[in-house]
C-alpha cells in the first residue's frame, strides 16, 4: 500500500471487554466501520459479559506506557480516543502521553459500567480533574460522571449549559454533555429525543435523536468517544466530528442486538448490513 493509501491513524487507550460490546473492542470496531486504521493501548483486562464486569486488573504503568510510545514512535497518530484508566497512576501516565503527543484527544471519562460496576478508584477523580481533562480536545462525560466530577445533577435540558460550563473550567477545549440518561420527555422540545450539548463555552451545539426504544445499549460511550476520534483524525472540526458521529452511534443504538442473558451491544457494523 503507498503512503498516500494509508488511512487515519487512531489509538485507543483503554480496558478490554472479553464480551466484545465495549472497552477496546468496541473501539477497534468503530473505528474499521468509519474507515480509520486503529490501534489500541490496553489498560486493564475486565471479565466481562451482558451481564456486568465479574473481574478486572489493571496493568503496571509500564506496560501502558511502553505501548503508548511503541505505536506513536514508529506508526504515529492522527487523534488519540481514551476510556478507562483504572487507577490514579494510569489516570497521569496517560495524561502525559496524550499531552505530548500532537494530535487530538477525546477523553471519555469512564467512571463506572453500564452494569454500574466501578471501572475507575474514587482516588484517580482528583487526577482526571486536574490531569486527564485539561489535556483534552474534547471530553465526553455522560450524566453520571458529570455528578462524579463535578456534583452538578443535570435534571432537565436547561441544567446541560451548566453541567457543560462546569467540566469545561477543568480545562478541556471543548465538551459533550451526553444527555441520554435524560427522562424521554425532559428536553425542551419534548417528545422522545435523545439531547446532548456540545460547547467551548462560546459556541454551543444541541444534538438531538430519536431515543430509540431498544435496552441492548451496551458500549454507546465508547463507540461515540471512537466514531469522534476518527471523525478528528480525518481532519473534521470538533463539531463535524460530533454530528457524524452521534449520526453512526444513533444507528448503533437502532440496531443494536440481544447477546447472552443481560444488555447486549450497539451493532457496530450496522451500516455494512443496512
């Protein structure tokens, strides 16, 4: 293949789920089905299926750090997507390799499963505070870890611009409030939409979609955080990589299957199959 064939360049830097709906599977395959070459990063392994994490171990900083500098040494990268980090050790470890690498980051601040199991210690909160966020091109914290981070409690769609103003003074240049942990009827225009609010705090963005009827959501933070990434790395805007992307992960949701006894996943490949 010649250089000028070789697609974007995206790594992920984040935990394997063995149940393929999430974490660095989720990651990977997102990134195939939006035509981006990615490459990952593993920070913790998790036992994991439909229904819910029954282990995880994170690996030594070293080995985080040694795969980090293996790939963005000789392959190099044209955005960089993390999720969990584990521990407050990872949390800055990673946090100093995305800031000096020069490419754009997406840090989704991955606090706990979709299961609610813990996938972050309570003591690495300060480190993404005060880490992890200012080094970030776009951070993407859903309802949940807004609270976790910040203590503000989005209720409605009007408590979104204060959420958003509230993780932005931790310093990333650009946030998504991801409202889909919204009550269906709790947006300002109603009906069954799923709101989010991408802002810099000067420009804002309200992305709304039909709130699919469908429980088998499994890796959607995930599969959002890598669809912005590839987005990024294929030189968009922040906010063309997010309307793309929330556009691919809508479909996702639509499609998305029963697998095992629990929540099953988004289907990655949907558009292959529609």
């Amino acid at each position: 293949m010649s250089a000028s064939r070789v697609p974007p360049r995206v790594l992920t830097v984040a935990g394997s789920d063995s149940g393929g709906g999430a974490g660095i599977q989720a990651d990977l395959k997102t990134m195939l089905a939006l035509g981006v070459h990615g490459m990952s990063v593993i920070t913790a392994v998790t036992a994991q299926n439909s229904l819910g994490v029954q282990g995880a171990w994170e690996l030594p900083v070293e080995a985080v750090r040694a795969q980090y500098r293996s790939v963005v040494d000789d392959i190099g990268v044209q955005a960089v997507k993390t999720g969990m980090l584990a521990s407050a050790e990872l949390v800055e470890a990673v946090a100093e390799l995305i800031s000096g690498t020069d490419a754009p980051a997406v840090v989704d601040p991955v606090g706990v499963s979709k299961h609610g199991d813990p996938l972050l210690a309570a003591s690495a909160l300060g480190s993404v505070r005060t880490r992890l966020l200012p080094a970030a091109t776009v951070a993407t914290p859903n309802l949940d870890e807004v609270a976790q981070l910040t203590g503000v409690r989005v209720e409605s769609e009007d408590d979104l611009r204060r959420a958003a103003q509230a993780v932005l003074e931790y310093g990333p240049r650009w946030v998504l409030i991801k409202g889909g942990h919204l009550p269906g009827d709790a947006g300002r225009a109603g009906g069954n939409q799923a709101v989010d609010l991408l802002t810099d705090g000067h420009d804002e963005y309200f992305l709304r979609a039909p709130r699919h009827d469908n429980r088998h959501t499994h890796g959607t933070g995930c599969t959002l955080a890598s669809a912005i990434a590839s987005g990024l790395a294929k030189g968009l805007t922040v906010p063309e990589a997010v309307t793309e992307a929330k556009a691919y992960v809508t479909g996702a949701i639509a499609a998305g299957f029963a697998l095992g006894g629990g929540i099953g996943p988004v289907d990655h490949g949907w558009r292959f199959r529609n």
